[in-house]
C-alpha cells in the first residue's frame, strides 16, 4: 500500500509539474501575441496620423474613420481560460486577425483630394517596379583560350628582324612583313619588331629574329608546315632573339606564319580551332580575340 501511495503521489506532482511548464509555455505565448498586435496597432495608428497630418483640411471625416477601426481592433483581444486547480494546458481561443484586418480597412479609405500646403515639400514619385530593383545577374567572361610558353618577357621596345629570302616562294617576304605588322598591332606599341634587311642566317643568332625557307633543315617536325620559337631556349627570363623556318613541302599560309610569329611573341599554342594559335593554323588569315589579349598581355609584362 506505501508503494502505490508514492507512486500515485509521483505521478500526480509529475501532472502538476506538467502543467505548471505548459501554463507558463502558454502565457509565454500570449504575451509574444500580444506584442506582435501592440507593433501593428502602433503601425495603424503612426499612419493614421500620417495621413492626417498630409491632408490637413479633411482630418475629421478620414480621422474619425480611422480611428473607429483602431478601436474595433483593440476591442479584439485573446481570451484565455485556465484550470489552476487541475493545471490542465490552457486553451487559447482564436482571436479574429483584426489588426491586419484594420490595416485592410485603413487602405480602403479614400484619402482626402484637396492638396495640402505641405503637399509642395513632398515628392510623390510612382512606385518602382520590382525588376528595376532587383540585382542584375551579369554573366562572367569566359576564360581567354591562350598560353604562354615561359615565364620569360621581351624587353620593351623595337626588336629588328631579318628575312633569308634565298628558298623564299612568291610574295613570301610580304607575307611575313604582313604577319609582323599583325602582331605589332596587337602588342600595342609597348613591343615592336621592324624588318631589316635580308640576311643569309640559315639558324639562330644573338639579338635577332631569323626567318626562313626549307625543305631540309633539321628543326622542322616531319609533316609541320613551320616551327619558331624565340631564343634563348629554354628560358624563364628574357627573350632576345628567335627563329621560324618555314617548310617550302607546302604553299604559302599566312596563318602558318602568323602562328610562328606568335610564338616568337611568347605565346603557345591553344585549344580552341577557332584560334590561330592552334596547332594546325592553315588557312587564318589574322588572329582571333584571345590570340589578341595573349599578345596585349605579354606586351603590357615585357622587361623595363
């Protein structure tokens, strides 16, 4: 019998417990209610006397519309019932929306018309909307399609270049000068290479930049229609000369020279056809836009 009475006496402080918890949980609640219609009756009140204030002439008739809606939603409150005998969870009734319901009522009412003499210190302007304020996605760039074969930079200025015109085809010293002219353009004035003179140079030599014919020479690759590569190679700090053999087994490409000379430029080759400096250049006949901001790059970081 001592065992079913402690029991029984735990379990009913344990449902008082309960209840005390879920009373306390519950008024908690009213009050946060209560809070929130206090915010929205201030907010009803602040634009009633807003709107009084902005039309001064017709305050009565508007006011007292207003006002009698404030009232029939403060009139509005919770009722809340309670057992504080049983300490049974409360129950809270549904209260009807009446504070959003005066803020709809409020905007139904027609403002006054007639102008107010604070009427020419406001600036009434059409709502804005929402698309122009909305943030503007901008697509980002795609990545330029050029490498770079070192690290190393021309210096700045006028570099000379010559032409061994012995094997040369028809026009192919022309075409050459053509190239060069291309790739003077897209290095923006900062890097320059001028044409001086013949020469019968058949490889590289110090401070120049060598071009030339060949059906034989030991540098160019079975089946490539050209090779060129700046000198000293390798090299990660200063570009001082270079060479491009040109292979007399094919006619006369001015994308195959326009892609040697790039890489006299510094550049290397990229991945995209659509490029001049991809590996197979035939048929370009000037460079595309990412060959042209490789070359603008190299030139803005050639050495002082």
């Amino acid at each position: 019998m001592g065992r079913r009475r402690e029991l029984a006496e735990l379990q009913e402080l344990q449902r008082r417990v309960w209840g005390e918890i879920t009373y306390a949980r519950h008024v908690a609640a009213r009050r946060r209610a209560t809070r929130r219609r206090i915010r929205v009756l201030a907010a009803v009140v602040i634009a009633c006397v807003a709107a009084a204030s902005v039309w001064p002439d017709a305050q009565a008739s508007y006011h007292e519309r207003a006002v009698a809606i404030v009232s029939r939603a403060r009139r509005a409150r919770p009722r809340v019932t309670s057992s504080h005998v049983t300490r049974k969870p409360p129950t809270v009734l549904a209260m009807p929306a009446r504070p959003r319901v005066a803020v709809r009522e409020l905007a139904q009412i027609s403002p006054p018309t007639t102008a107010s003499p604070l009427r020419r210190f406001v600036t009434v302007r059409p709502p804005v909307p929402l698309h122009a304020i909305a943030p503007r996605v901008v697509a980002a760039a795609p990545p330029s399609d050029f490498t770079v074969l070192s690290a190393a930079r021309w210096r700045c200025g006028v570099h000379p270049y010559f032409v061994n015109p012995t094997d040369a085809p028809p026009n192919g010293v022309a075409a050459v000068q053509a190239a060069f002219a291309q790739l003077n353009a897209a290095s923006g004035g900062r890097v320059q290479w001028t044409y001086a003179g013949a020469t019968t140079a058949t490889g590289a030599q110090a401070g120049k930049v060598i071009v030339l014919w060949s059906r034989t020479s030991p540098v160019l690759p079975p089946g490539d229609s050209g090779v060129g590569a700046p000198q000293p190679w390798p090299n990660a700090t200063e570009w001082t000369g270079g060479v491009i053999v040109l292979n007399l087994r094919y006619p006369l490409d001015l994308g195959v020279i326009l892609h040697e000379a790039g890489h006299i430029a510094g550049l290397g080759h990229a991945r995209s056809s659509a490029e001049t400096m991809y590996a197979n250049p035939s048929g370009k006949r000037s460079y595309s836009a990412d060959d042209l901001a490789g070359l603008h790059m190299l030139a803005s970081e050639c050495r002082p």
